[in-house]
C-alpha cells in the first residue's frame, strides 16, 4: 500500500519536475516568477489534443508539436508582454505574467468549451509487478520526463547556449561584458522551458482529463517544488517535485483526499519558515 | 552604432578618449560632464574618494549604464550609442569592483566564456598561454567552482578574462581591493606588464601609494567631475595633490 | 430600473471596496495579493456565521475582519523574510486552502451548496424598495470610510515610506525591520477591508456559496487597480465602477449576439481582463488617472549604503 502510494506519488513528482525546472530556467534567466506556467500547461495540453484527435496524429507527434507550440507562443509573449517590461521589476513581470495565463487559459476554454477531452491512446491494463500497479503512462511518463532532464542537463552543462544560460543566471552584467546577448539567451530559455511545460501537459492530460483548469491545478505543486530546490536550481527543483509528489501521496494516510493540494502550500510555508534557500539552492533568495 | 572611423585631431595619442560624459541611475546624475583621454600604452588611474562615481563612470564606460549625454571614442571609433556587448568586440576589457567571475560556474569554463560569444577576437594558443603565464595562481583551475577561489586568485582570473579577448583597453575597477598588501604589489606589477604588453590601462585605484608608481597618468574624480588630470610623476612630488585628495575623503 | 440600479451599484460599491484593499496592498505597498478571493471569501463566510448563529451585525463584521486580518498578518508574516515574489505564491496558496476549506467541510461551510438564509443589516427606508436602498446606503457608508482609511494611510509618514520602498530596492534594504512591521500591517489593515466586501457580499445576497469566489474576482480586482492607477484612491473608484459596469454590461452581450454561450462569454471576458491587465502594465502603468504623490524632492532623503 505505502509503496504503491511511493510509486504513485514519484510518477506525480516527475509530471511536476518539468514545471518546476521550467519556472526555475526562466528565474534564474528573467528574475522574476512566472506565474504563466498554469496557462502554459493547458495550452500545451490543448495543443497536443487538437492534433492528436481531431488531426489524428499520434500522441509523440502531438506532443513535439505541442511543445514546438507553445515555444511559439512563448516567443510572442517575450516579445509583446514580457520585454516591454523587462526594467520594470519582478512585482509588474508577475503580475503581467498572471494576466498571460488568463489568456492562455481561456483561449482554451473560448476554443473548446469546459468540457473534458481525452487524448486518443488505447488504454492498457496495469501491469503487477511484485505486488505493485503500474500503469503503462507511468511508464511513459517516467521515461520521457528522465529522458528530458537528461536531454536538458546535456544542455545547461556542455553546450554553448547552456554556459550562456548559466552565466547569464550568475550574473547578467558580466555576461553582457562577455559579450554574451541576454535577449537571445532569453528567447532561448523560453523555448526550452516551453517544451519541458508543454511535455508536462501532455502527460497530465494522460494521467488525468484535459480541461481548462488543468493547469491552474499544478500552479501550487509546481512553485512548491521549484521553492523546495531553491529557484534557480535546476536539480533541486527535480528533488523538490519528487518530495512534492509522494508527499501529496502520502498524505491521504493522514488527511482526506481532498485536501492533497494543500501539501504544496504547506511544503512552501515550511520551506520558508525553516530553509529560505531552499534544499539545493546555491543562492539565497532575497529579501 | 556608426563604425566610421572619424579621424580626430585630438586623440592622436589617446587610446580611450571621454567628452563631457554624463551618467547616472534614473533621475539622478552621478557622473556630471567628465572628460578623459587615457593614453595609448599608459597605465592612467582614476582616484578620488568613496562615492564620486569612478565606478558608475567605468560602468560606464563598459557600455552598462546609457549615458545622459557626452560620448566615448575608443581608438577613434565612437562607442556612446553602443550596449555592453558589443563593446568587447570593440576592445573594451573591463574588470568589475566585485562579482567579476561568475561564481557557479567552473575555473575553466570562466576562462572559456573569455572569448566564446566575443566574434573576432579570439587569441592564439600562444598569446593564451602567455596571457595565462602572468597569472601563476590559475594554475588551480579546473572543474573548480570560480566562486571557491581566494579573492586574490578570483581577481587574477577575472583579469585573465579581460585579457584573453585581446582589448585595446582594459578597465580595472579598484583591483587591488580586498588583497593583502603584498598581493596588492604583485597585482599592481602585473598591471604594469600587461601594459608594457600593449594594452592601454583606465585603472580605478584607493590604494594612491601602491598606484601611483606604475601608474603615468592620474585623473582626480570628485563629486562626478575631473578635479585634476596630469602625469603621474608630477603628482608624486605634488603635495596639493595628497592635500587635495585626503582632504576631500575625509 | 430602479432596483436594477441599486443592485449595480451596490455591487460597484464592494468591487471598490475590495479595489481599495488592493490598493493599499498592491498600489502602495507593492505587495501582490493573488489571493484576494481566499480573503474575500473568509470574510464572507466568516460574517454569514456568525450572523446565521445570531450575533448582531456590528460583532459578525468585527468578527469577520478580526479572522481575516490575522491570516493576512499571518500570510505576510510568513514571506516577510524573503523578496516580494514570494508573497504572491503564498497567498495564492492560501486561496486554494480556503477554497478546499469551504468545498469539504460541510459541516461548517455547506460544502459545495453553500450558506443560504443569512440574515442581513439594513436601513429601513420608506418606498418601495427601501431596505434595499437602506442596505445600498450601508454600503456607501462603508465604502465612504475604506475610503477614508486608506486614503490617511497613503498620506501619512507611513504611506511616504511604503511609496519609498516600493520603488526602491535600496531604500527597502537599508530601512530593514520597520519595514517589515509596517508592511505586516498594511497587508492586514488590507485583509480587514477585503472582509468588509465579504461580509457586504454575504448580506447583499443572503446566500453565499464556494461558485461566487473564484480566483475571477481576483483578476477583477487587479484589473480595477490597474485601470483605476495604482496607489491612486480617487482613481480606483473610478476603475472598479468601470470594470464591474463592463461585467455587468456585458451581460446583456448575449441577449444581443446569441451565437456566443455563456461559458464563452465568460472566457472572453477573462481573456479581455487579462489583455487589459498587460496592456495597462506596458502602456499606462499610472493607470486612468495619477497616483498622488509629493515631488520626489520634497522626500526626505535615504541615505543609500555607498555602493563599493
Ligand atoms: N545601482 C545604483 N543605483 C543607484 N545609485 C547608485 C548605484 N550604484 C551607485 N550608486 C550611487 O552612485 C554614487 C557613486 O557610486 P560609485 O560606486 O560610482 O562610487 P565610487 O567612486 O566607485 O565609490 P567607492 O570608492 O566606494 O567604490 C553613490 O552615491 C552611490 O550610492
Ligand atoms: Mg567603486
């Protein structure tokens, strides 16, 4: 029982990871949260649907279009909404960032109504395995999401654009002097962080429906994991979410089922009260 | 902006040359109208006391602040309308006071990033190696985290850095701050080398004793305004100037 | 039309009141409440209890705005060491706890179906209509002194000091502790107010239940300081009468095209509020009207620590 909660709550916590890394790539780039993760989700998600069902290609094509998408997207908003205001301070960027994820979310909801849709996969029987469920998007979620830490840790660590990213994180002025251009870093994180959030929707709308709260949903667990690790900490935002996820598991032992999201907000306030730096993060937040 | 060379008559033996040069964050002005002009193959050092924005004016200079007004021509080529990243591929170096290495990120890759994003000013092997020779201590490097090195091994690096983008000048803010006075020599002998190199020095420096020596030019910064530019040599026997600049810092 | 009148503008009367709470902690403060709604809604259901177990207006309201100020104070308290961004997650935590609250205790709260019945101060005005008139009046009053309050805010020491940190990170730095205090308190005093609309909305419509505050009135409520000038009192009237005349207006949108369904309606008027929010941000960040404020000479001067 207390394993299979375990197993359950990591798979939760993989789906949560790509969010988290995603806030956490565009902080440590952009200095300010992005509260549009909620509505990048659901459109990502919706994204994938609309060739997966009504086009009718198949889910991992769906999904790379998905995250090709929402990159798009994401591009338009650096530029319309988030440049503009780039001197303006992370208070305006946030709340500007809110108002995106209501567009986001409800040109969704404006396009396909709050029903819920369903991605178009045969469903499987779980395997059992030593006394364990699994289920055969547990599978596929485990493997594309370490498929894309991997990809993306390749990325920070031994390419170009990943020393650019990480120097820009460290400190912005001195890139500039390094002749390193922050816009083009920036245009870049977004692309990534698009892709990871889009891959993320896509294995929600599997675990569960698509509908145009999805996103809103993972908004909490999301920051909760990304707080956890520390912004701007990319493996500690991965940590952050696995805790995240078997916690929320866990805690149907002790409180109703109903009440799972709160672990995040508790998560969060723990974190600040004891740890404001977070598990892994190499900075301290300021104040 | 504008790469026209325009010839001018005026800085015929300036390698860096700043006319009325104003800066300042938001509304308020902290450089007021500064003009300079640092010599070619000279060490020219920036004093003056705490707050009169000799590091606005070189942040200035790197391309990080947009000046309010005046302009900054660098071998003859004006660099006002420029932003920070350009200017390195322009030869400008610049060293910051603090946080002038990027602490995360390895000893190695720190180097690396030296020359990585600037086009065209790679170094040869050998001039790496020559440039990296001045600078024993890196020796350390590596997977190293920048941030764990000693205050004098993260100014030697940062130093290296500048260098190895090949810059016509090289601005120093304060490099000898934080280092015990016998690092303070060895740095201050380092920059006279880089300059006997070829590459024109605007070095901020407190430490007036330890500058002064390798230094040929000095620039007296008061409340954003030149006091007093003259040669260095002159200034050592001068003591208006000592009067000047102790009386104003305290 | 009358009474279609008073409605709208007793509605317009709490909208300006939770806009007036947002101001104080948004405007003035810098502080991003995205959890308005979760206090709003504690107000509210806080106010219908106590009035539904019989206590008189007066105590239900105090009651309300004491709870509610105390998890506000809570709430900043618990982000106070770190940058503001933090707040925001926080209360926007603190949101989805008090709507989880509301939907499963039912014991409490009526669950999903709500609190019907609750009994409602008003003014007992002759004509036809007159409690409702009467109540509107109560709002006015109300209104009239959130008014009152946060405008002396704004214009004392105080309101000087939270303008100063709010645009200056550096002054925030240096004036450290009192800061913190100060601003607990702000974000309270703006807790307290958002009760007061709840407890309004509570006893506007005698029935409350968890559909009537999601985190659209949030937007709303953004949207109105926004329009309205942040850190702008006069402004913030003017802007929560005109985003709640919009709402409302826009009502009548479908008797008029009737291709577009009512949950379509809804979306678009959200994907409008957001649009407008960014739009305001990027182009007019002072808002309709202008944030009052002395020179900035007329400041006493921070010392900034010597940058070295
Ligand atoms: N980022 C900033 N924003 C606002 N004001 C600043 C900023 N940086 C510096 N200042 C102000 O500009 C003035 C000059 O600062 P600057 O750092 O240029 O002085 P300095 O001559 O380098 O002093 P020091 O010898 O202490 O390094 C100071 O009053 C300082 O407070
Ligand atoms: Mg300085």
């Amino acid at each position: 029982m207390i394993a299979q909660l375990v197993l359950n709550g990591l798979v939760t916590g993989m789906v949560v990871a790509l969010g988290a890394v995603a806030l956490t790539l565009t902080y440590s780039i952009l200095k300010f949260p992005n509260f549009a993760v909620g509505g990048m989700i659901t459109l990502g998600a919706y994204i994938a649907w609309l060739v997966n069902v009504p086009l009718g290609l198949p889910l991992p094509g769906a999904a790379v279009l998905a995250a090709i998408g929402l990159a798009a997207v994401m591009l338009a908003a650096d530029r319309f909404v988030f440049r503009p205001l780039r001197d303006r301070g992370a208070i305006t960027l946030l709340v500007a960032a809110m108002g995106l994820s209501l567009i986001l979310e409800n040109i969704c909801r404006l396009a396909f109504g709050n029903v819920a849709r369903n991605f178009d996969v045969d469903p499987e029987r779980p395997w059992r395995v030593s006394g364990l469920r699994i289920h055969p998007e547990q599978v596929t979620t485990a493997v594309v999401t370490v498929a894309a830490m991997a990809g993306l840790w390749l990325v920070l660590r031994h390419t170009r654009l990943g020393r650019a990213m990480r120097a820009v994180a460290d400190n912005p002025d001195l890139a500039a002097v390094r002749g390193i251009d922050r816009d083009r870093v920036t245009r870049r994180t977004w692309v990534l962080a698009a892709a990871l959030v889009a891959l993320s929707g896509v294995l929600i709308g599997m675990d569960r429906a698509i509908d145009p709260l999805m996103g809103w949903a993972y908004i909490i667990p999301v920051f909760a994991a990304a707080i956890l690790g520390g912004l701007g900490s990319p493996g500690g935002a991965v940590l952050g979410a696995l805790l995240i996820g078997v916690a929320q598991e866990l805690s149907v032992l002790v409180i109703e089922p109903n009440y799972r999201q709160v672990v995040g907000f508790v998560a969060i306030a723990l974190v600040l009260l004891a740890r404001p730096r977070g598990l892994l993060g190499v900075e301290e937040i300021r104040r | 902006m504008s790469s026209d060379v325009t010839s001018n008559p005026l800085v015929s033996d300036a390698a860096l040359e700043v006319r009325g040069l104003r800066l300042g964050y938001g509304a308020t002005e902290i450089v007021k109208g500064v003009d300079i002009a640092a010599r070619r193959g000279a060490v020219t050092t920036i004093i003056g006391p705490n707050g009169s924005g000799k590091s606005t004016l070189i942040r200035g200079l790197a391309g990080l602040l947009r000046p309010l007004g005046g302009s900054i021509w660098l071998e003859g080529r004006d660099l006002t309308a420029l932003p920070a990243v350009r200017r390195v591929a322009e030869g400008v170096g610049y060293v910051p006071q603090e946080a002038n290495i990027f602490r995360n990120l390895g000893v190695a890759e720190n180097l690396r990033l030296a020359t990585e994003f600037v086009p065209g000013r790679q170094s040869s092997a050998r001039e790496r190696d020559e440039i990296l020779a001045l600078f024993p201590d890196l020796a350390v490097r590596g997977a190293l985290a920048a941030g764990r090195l000693s205050g004098g091994q993260r100014q030697m690096l940062a130093m290296a850095c500048a260098l190895l983008a090949r810059p016509s000048i090289l601005l120093l803010d304060e490099p000898s701050a934080g280092l015990s006075p016998r690092l303070v020599a060895e740095t201050m002998q380092t920059v006279r080398e880089v300059c006997d190199r070829g590459v024109s020095i605007l070095m901020i420096e407190q430490n007036v004793a330890a500058a002064l020596p390798v230094s040929d030019q000095v620039v007296v910064l008061v409340a954003g305004r030149v006091r007093l530019q003259s040669a260095a040599d002159r200034l050592l026997v001068d003591h208006n100037l000592h009067r000047l600049y102790l009386g104003e810092a305290a | 039309m009358i009474a279609f009148l008073v409605t709208i503008l007793t509605l317009v009367a709490i909208a300006a009141i939770l806009a007036l709470a947002l101001n104080l902690q948004w405007g003035l403060c810098g502080m991003v409440n995205f959890g308005l709604v979760g206090f709003f809604a504690l107000g509210a259901y806080a106010a219908a209890l106590l009035s539904l177990a019989g206590a008189g207006p007066a105590l239900a309201l105090l009651g309300a705005m004491v709870i509610t100020a105390a998890c506000g104070a809570a709430v900043a308290a618990l982000s106070h060491r770190l940058a503001e961004e933090y707040l925001a997650i926080v209360t926007l935590g603190f949101g989805e706890v008090v709507r989880l609250t509301l939907l499963n205790e039912s014991w409490l709260t009526g669950g999903a179906l709500g609190l019907p019945g609750i009994p409602s101060p008003t003014l007992r005005l002759p004509g036809p209509g007159g409690e409702h008139v009467g109540f509107l009046v109560l709002c006015l009053i109300a209104l009239a002194l959130a008014y009152l309050v946060v405008e002396r805010l704004a214009r004392a020491p105080f309101g000087r000091l939270m303008r100063a940190v709010r645009d200056d990170d550096v002054v925030a730095a240096t004036l450290g502790k009192d800061v913190v205090r100060v601003r607990i308190a702000a974000f309270a005093i703006g807790c307290a107010l958002l009760a007061l609309g709840g407890a309004l909305h509570a006893w506007h419509f005698g029935y409350i239940d968890p559909s009537q505050f999601t985190p659209i009135v949030t937007a709303y409520a953004f949207m109105a300081v926004i329009a309205g000038g942040r850190g702008s009192n006069p402004g913030i009237l003017v802007g929560a009468g005109v985003v709640m005349l919009l709402i409302e207006g826009s009502r009548f949108l479908k008797d008029v095209v009737d291709f577009v369904a009512a949950d379509q309606l809804a979306a678009l008027r959200l994907i409008l509020i957001g649009a407008g929010l960014i739009l305001f941000l990027i182009y007019r960040p002072q808002g309709l009207g202008r944030e009052y404020r002395r020179s900035a000479a007329s400041f006493p001067t921070v010392p900034a620590p010597a940058s070295s």
